[in-house]
C-alpha cells in the first residue's frame, strides 16, 4: 500500500503538468478517467503482447493474474474499478 500510495503521488505531479493549452485544437487533462482507462489498457495489452513474444501463450492463471494487475495499475491512474472491463 505504500507503494501503491507513492506511485500514485508520483503520477499525479506528472499528470497536474499535462493539459491541453488554448491553443490546443483538443481539449485535455491527463486526469481525464477516460484517457486513464486508454493508458492503463495500453499498458495491460503491452504486458500481454511482450509474455507472448518471449514466454508464450498465456495459460489461465497467468491471464487471470496478469488482468487484476492491470486492474491494480489503473486504479492508480485515477481508473474507477467499475471502469476497468
């Protein structure tokens, strides 16, 4: 849990940084839940693809494992878990 807590500090001071300007053609934030989803499933497929590449096909438990700490991770990313699929 600590380091659950200093990672999201950590993203956090990142994420306050990263916003879209008046001049942006595209508004936004890097709080957005939405574009936090999109990052923490990117990040999930990235894990999933790289075990692929270099372990193999993911059995079950190795899948099941692997979703919850996807799950995990995009909680820290200000991901709701009733957002996480």
């Amino acid at each position: 849990d600590t380091q659950k807590a200093a990672f999201r500090r950590a993203v956090n001071g990142a994420h306050a940084q990263v916003f879209s300007t008046d001049e942006s053609p595209v508004k936004y934030h890097a709080f957005d839940k939405d574009l936090q989803l999109w990052v923490g499933a990117c990040l999930y497929k990235g894990v999933v693809d790289v075990h692929r590449l270099f372990i193999g096909e993911l059995d079950d438990e190795t899948a099941d494992r692997l979703y919850l700490q996807g799950r995990a991770l995009a909680t820290m990313l200000q991901v709701p878990e009733t957002m996480w699929p």
